[in-house]
C-alpha cells in the first residue's frame, strides 16, 4: 500500500533567501505611496485555508464536480457588488477576477460576442491592459483624445463614431483614469450615442480604483450600471486591499447568457474569462467586508480624500502645481527627478507624476516624500519646476 511521502524541507541557503525577500518587503512597504494598493489588512484568519487546493472552477452561481471551492462566499462578494454598482437584480451576474486587467478583458470579450462587426472606442488615458486586449480579442479600435484633466474628449468621440454610425458602438469608459483618476462622462456619452441614433452600442466601465470610491462619496459623478454601463471591473487589492491581486468582474446576465458553454468533466458552465479561479482571494474580499462594514469603507474613503488635499496642499507649499480630480486620491504633480521615483516607487507618465494616498498613506509619509523632493530639486536647475 502506497502511503502519501513526508514533505521536503528548504535548505539553510534558501531559507536565508526567503528571509531576505521578507525583509526586502518589509523595507520597501515603507515607502510605498505611488501605487494604488491598500496596505492595511490582516488576513491572518484565513491562513489556514491554504493547506487546501480551492477552486472555484466555472460559473460561481452554479455547483461543479469540483467540491473544494469558496463560491458560497464569493457569491456574498458579488452580491455587495451588485448593490455597489446598482446593477439590476434581475440581470445581474459576477465573478471574481484575478484583477482588473481580466475584468476589462471580460466587458470586451462579452461586447464582442454581442457586436463582432463593433469598433472599441477609448482615450489615450485608458490603461495599457485595454490595447493589449483589443490585440488578444482582433477587435477594431479606435483611440479617442483626451482633455488635460484626463477625461475623454467627447467632441472627438462624436465625430469619430459618427463616421462609423453605420457600426456598432463599443464605448471603454474611464471611471478613474491609472495616471489621472479622471472619470469619464457617461452623461455625455449617451448623449451622442442618442443624437447619432447608434442603434447596437455597448459601454464597459475600468473602475479599478474608483469603483471603491464612488459608492462611498456624497456626490458621485454618474459611474455604474443605473448609469447606463453593460459591464464593470473593479479591483479588490487596491481600496479593498489584498496581498494576492483581485478584483470582480459584473455584468448583465442576459448577455452572458449568450456565451455560456456547457463543461461535462466539471458538471458546470464556462462562463468566466478563465477556467481554474482563485478560490481564495474571494474569502480575502468577504472578510474584509465583513469585518469592516460598509460604515468602515465610507470613513476610510472620507480619510483617503481628505490626505490626498493635505498633500496637494504640501506639494503646493514647495511651488510644485499639484492637483487631484473630483472624488479622486490621485494627486498629479509635475514628474519628479528619477531618484525621487525610484525612492518612493512613484508612478510617472511623460510630464506627470502622481502620489495615491490609499489608507496606508499619512500625514507623515506624505511630510518625508515631499521634502525629499523639495532637497532634491534643490540640486536642479531652476529648482527642478
């Protein structure tokens, strides 16, 4: 009779690797301030499920051969999405993603299937995912301009899609542009979409970050699904916060329905980006809503925002001409020197940089990046402005 074999053990040289890296984490989570990630969490109660291979294979509303799985509580995740998100409780399907990118990738794979003859529309401030997937998906696109603040530039997308009114529409709305937190006009959008009579049109909203803000604000810019969207991705390892990227995909089920695939050897439908699914990260989400509340996520949102207006208001207090969008963390200044970016791990873009004060981010951090910039412009010519 076989009997299951002891488990190997890491050398002394590997071990001391590990505690390298571990350290090497610890160091630079000190100065973390450009990335849109949350470092606030302890999932520590959850650890004991990673002695298990959790799959949630297949359709999350659906049972699968596959018993190892947390879909019951991912189906409590998607839940708080949809009321969230306001989408329709009698079309309403989700899943969670292994991150926006897949979130995005899923609202265009379903325009697609619905529109195979459609042109994707999009700014030039889109995430870089989304080109990248218009080349997975061969769909037709067409990049729109921007305004300086980061929003689409409506005027260019109505003669745009009015040259090709004879084609479905596929609109890629911004709902928190990656450098900018700009949100695109839905309002404004359908408005064209009515004036030119588009017949066959789809929107698909990027609410990586601000899909976690905007429910939580007094007076949210129009951004969800009672808004008009067909689809959303949000990320759950930013607001949220996760040690493992996340995020949910949700969308109308009437038109998921029309790409559903029947899997025998799994006894469920294929209805997910993905076959195997991370069955953990959706317990990551539930326990942090759970044991936060939606009370806990409207302060730490109302904190985020009033840190990001203390650090406008320090960068502006060295002469650099910072600025955040409504309703947005995404402080934007002018691109600081490469050792400022390095240090800090700040995300920079041709002439712009931005500081995200997620709810990791204090007054404190904020104190000793801002004089590292004011030393180091010191040095520059014309004190780096």
């Amino acid at each position: 009779m076989r009997t299951i074999d002891a488990l190997p053990s890491l050398g002394t040289q590997d071990s001391k690797r590990l505690d390298e890296l571990e350290q090497h984490c610890l160091e630079e989570s000190s100065k973390f301030i450009g990335y849109p990630c949350n470092a606030i969490y302890d999932y520590s109660q959850l650890f004991r499920f990673l002695r298990f291979s959790v799959n949630n294979i297949g359709d999350p509303f659906l049972p699968s051969n596959y018993h190892i799985n947390s879909l019951e509580f991912e189906r409590e995740v998607l839940k708080i999405f949809r009321e969230l998100t306001e989408a329709p409780e009698d079309s309403f399907w989700g899943y969670v993603t292994n991150g926006g990118t897949e979130g995005n990738m899923y609202g265009l794979f379903l325009a697609r299937e619905l529109h195979p003859e459609g042109i994707v529309y999009y700014s030039e401030d889109t995430h870089y995912s989304v080109n990248k997937i218009m080349r997975v998906l061969n769909v037709r696109n067409i990049m729109i301009r921007s305004n300086p603040d980061g929003t689409m530039d409506l005027e260019d997308l109505r003669e745009s899609i009015n040259i090709h009114r004879d084609v479905p529409a596929i609109v890629n709305a911004n709902i928190g542009t990656t450098m900018k937190g700009a949100i695109d006009d839905l309002a404004g959008i359908h408005e064209i979409i009515e004036d030119l009579a588009i017949q066959q049109y789809y929107i698909h909203a990027d609410a990586a970050l601000s899909g976690m803000i905007l429910p939580f604000v007094d007076d949210p810019q129009p951004w969800n699904f009672k808004s008009g969207i067909d689809s959303i991705s949000i990320s759950g390892h930013k607001m949220v916060g996760s040690p493992i990227p996340c995020g949910v995909a949700v969308a109308k089920k009437s038109n998921v329905d029309r790409i559903a695939r029947s899997v025998e050897y799994v006894g469920t439908l294929d209805t997910t980006m993905t076959g195997s699914r991370n069955g953990i990260t959706p317990l990551f989400l539930w326990y942090a809503f759970r044991s936060r509340g939606m009370d806990g996520y409207r302060q730490t949102v109302r904190n985020c925002l009033q840190m990001a207006d203390y650090t406008i208001e320090k960068l502006q207090s060295i002469g650099r001409d910072a600025w955040r969008n409504k309703n947005s963390v995404t402080v934007v200044f002018p691109r600081p020197s490469m050792e400022i970016i390095s240090r800090w791990q700040i995300a920079a873009h041709h002439e712009v940089a931005h500081i995200i004060t997620m709810p990791h981010v204090t007054t404190e951090l904020v104190d000793r990046v801002v004089e590292d910039i004011r030393k180091d412009s010191e040095k520059a010519p014309n004190g780096g402005k």
